[in-house]
C-alpha cells in the first residue's frame, strides 16, 4: 500500500512545491506580502500540505495517537497515576529502550523525507517512525506523570495553559503571525532558528502567565466557553 501511495503522490503533478520560484514566492509572501497574499499563499500550499499527510500516512498516524488518548482518559489514567505507577513505569523503559532507538534510526534514514521516491528504505522509515514515535511520546507522558507529581491547581503554569489549550493555541497563532508574517512585524527569515525558539519560548510562558490570571477571575478560558456552549448548548 506505501509503494503504491508513494509512487502515485511522487508522479502526481500536484508534488509539494518545496523547491523552484513557486516555493519561492509562497515564501516570500509569508515574509513580505499584504494580507490578502498569505491567505493565497496559505490556500495554495493547503492542497499540497494534504497531499504529504497522505503519502507520509500521518493521518493513519494521528489518528492512532487520538485512540491512545482516548484509551488514557477512559482508563481514568491521569487521575489515577498512584494505582497505575507500575504500568507508568513500563511505559518509560519500553520507551526509553526500544522508541528512542527507533526515533533515532528513523531520522538517520531520512524521516519522512525517506519517502519518497517509493523504495525499501522509505518502508523501513516509515515502519520506525509509526511505531517508534508513539512509544517514545508514551515514555514522556509517563516521566511527566511519574515525577511531576506535585503540580496541582490553575496556579501551575502547564495547568493554567492546560485548562485554557484552545485560548491558549489560538492565542500563540495571532501572536506569531503578528511577529512574523509580513503584515505585522516581518520577522520571518529575518532570525536565526535559536532566536526564532527563544522568541517561541517567551510567547508560550507570557501566554501561560496570561492564563493564570485569567483563571484567577473565571473558571473557563473565553474559547473554551464558546466551545462548551457550541457543543452542550450551554
């Protein structure tokens, strides 16, 4: 199924632009262009961000790690981390163990890049990359669980932005497009990768310190009450 998939995306006349003067100007649109040009840029690039997802079999991929968080809440996981401290504790080594490992063999063959075009390689990669990324990702909600153990209460900074995800994810999108886009203050491509995680860093804790204070006065994020009245009517 991955060889065919793979070989049809790579053959397909809509192959992800991520090289030549189309890319180009998608980029310098995101950089430098009004408004009206990052909303077609960012129609344009859509299709194609779609087309990766299903060759690289992130939506089968995405949706597996839905089922474990599913699975997680509905075993009452992270309420009951105290009775459930030995399977915490496997989840961590087999993480550690066997996903590491494979997290690590799968960027040595390429990652995603591995792909395409279909080959024997890209197989591996892909194999190792769908398994190896859940077990690692397993192992890290497994050391969060076991020994972060005295965070309770909106006063936390992880429980504030937590309680307020949607407030606190939508809010990071307006932010960073106002410091990066063009329409705003044009940082894109203008910093460095460790300035650009610098600058990443200090809107999520402003964001989380926002939160705080906002949970101080009220019980929901202000998204997060527009999507409960969406979903129960009230």
């Amino acid at each position: 199924l991955y060889l065919i998939i793979a070989q049809l995306s790579y053959a397909a006349p809509v192959a992800a632009p991520e090289g030549g003067s189309r890319f180009a100007a998608i980029i310098d649109a995101y950089a430098h262009g009004s408004y009206g040009e990052v909303v077609r840029s960012n129609a344009t690039i859509y299709v194609f961000a779609w087309m990766r997802r299903i060759y690289r079999f992130q939506l089968l991929r995405i949706f597996g790690m839905f089922l474990l968080g599913a699975w997680a809440g509905r075993i009452g996981l992270p309420m009951a981390r105290d009775a459930l401290r030995p399977l915490l504790q496997r989840w961590l080594i087999v993480g550690i163990a066997i996903g590491l490992p494979m997290n690590l063999a799968f960027a040595a063959l390429g990652g995603n890049d591995a792909l395409l075009p279909a080959s024997a390689k890209g197989l591996l990669s892909i194999t190792l990359g769908s398994l190896g990324i859940p077990l690692l990702s397993l192992a890290l909600f497994a050391a969060f669980a076991l020994y972060w153990r005295k965070i309770r209460g909106s006063a936390n900074l992880f429980v504030a932005s937590g309680r307020m995800a949607l407030t606190h994810y939508l809010s990071q999108s307006l932010v960073c497009v106002i410091l990066f886009y063009g329409i705003g203050f044009g940082l894109f491509q203008r910093v460095s990768y460790g300035v650009g995680m610098l600058i990443a860093l200090a809107v999520f804790l402003s964001l989380a310190l926002l939160c705080r204070a906002w949970l101080q006065v009220s019980p929901q994020g202000p998204m997060e009450k527009l999507w409960r009245k969406l979903a129960y009517g009230r």
